[in-house]
C-alpha cells in the first residue's frame, strides 16, 4: 500500500497550483445510511484523461482500504478493498469537472476513519481528506399498542364497578 501512495506524497510536495479539496471536513452518519463523500480537484479542459491518476482509501488506523483507484484514466476495480464491494459507487460523470464523488451504502461502525483522495495529474498532484464517524443505530423502541380485553374481562370488571358503587352508595345512605 506505502508503495502506490509513495509518488502522490512526493510529488505534491512540489506543486504549489494543482489543489485538492474535500467538501467537507468531517461527516457524521448513523449506520446503514447512505452518504456521499465529495472532492474537488483543479483541471483544465486540454488535459488528457489519460493523465489522471486518483486514488481514494479508507484509514481507520488498523487497516487501510482502498475504494477508488483511477490508473492512467482507467478505472482499476479489483484493486477495491473486498469489504467495500458493492458499497461504494462512483460519479464518473463529474470527473471530467474536477469532482470525485464516492457514494458509501449501508454504513457500518467500523467505515469510520479518514477518507483521502490522491490525484496526479499532467499538471500536478495533491490530496485532501476528510473524517467520517459512523455510530451504531439507535433501536427505536416499538409503539405499545393498546390490550384488547376479552368481553368477558371486561364484563367483569363493570359488573365490580357496578358492586362497588353501589355498596359505596348504601354505606353514603345509611350515614
């Protein structure tokens, strides 16, 4: 993994005009919701396609996992973390604007960590990143319905109502 990241760390060192940029600092989701993570990045309209490299992970500081890995303009699925697989889509048309859009689904607790976006370029390199905490769902607690009483409880119990206010009345009347 040190190895791919080894020339975007080199290289942005140098360049002062080519910018990476995350949306947002930080996210906050619950889990299994959806979210959708956003970088700019500075092009221009004669770059080839061919120039962009880009690579998005994940570091949770136990284990880092890629999510996204755009090599010399084409796409490179299988170098996807396996534990990411059909979890995380990307925007491929607003490439071409200079935008990388990662969209995460079904969230669990243990996507929380950085998420950094490398991209090289003709005219540069750069990264940014950006935290995402992801907390466990609350159970929502199911609404108590109300008992249905069977006739003959209910029965009794007005039958006992009944008993009692009249043997409250009699003790009233002979007051």
């Amino acid at each position: 993994m040190i190895w791919i990241l080894l020339p975007f760390v080199l290289t942005s060192c140098v360049c002062g005009t080519f910018v990476v940029e995350a949306a947002q600092t930080s996210y906050q989701a619950e889990e299994n919701d959806n979210i959708t993570l956003e970088w700019t990045f500075t092009t221009k309209t004669d770059s080839s396609s061919s120039s962009l490299n880009i690579i998005c992970y994940l570091l949770t500081g136990i284990k880092d996992s890629i999510l996204y890995h755009v090599h010399e303009g084409v796409e490179v699925p299988e170098s996807q973390d396996g534990q990411l697989a059909g979890r995380v889509q990307v925007d491929k048309d607003v490439l071409r604007e200079g935008r990388i859009r990662l969209h995460v689904s079904r969230l669990r607790t243990d996507d929380s960590g950085f998420y950094v976006c490398d991209v090289l370029t003709d005219d540069g390199s750069s990264s940014d990143r950006c935290r995402l905490n992801v907390t466990a769902a609350v159970d929502q607690p199911e609404p108590q319905k109300p008992t249905e009483r069977s006739q003959a409880e209910s029965r009794g119990r007005i039958g006992l109502y009944v008993g009692l206010t009249a043997a409250l009345l009699s003790v009233c009347a002979g007051l």
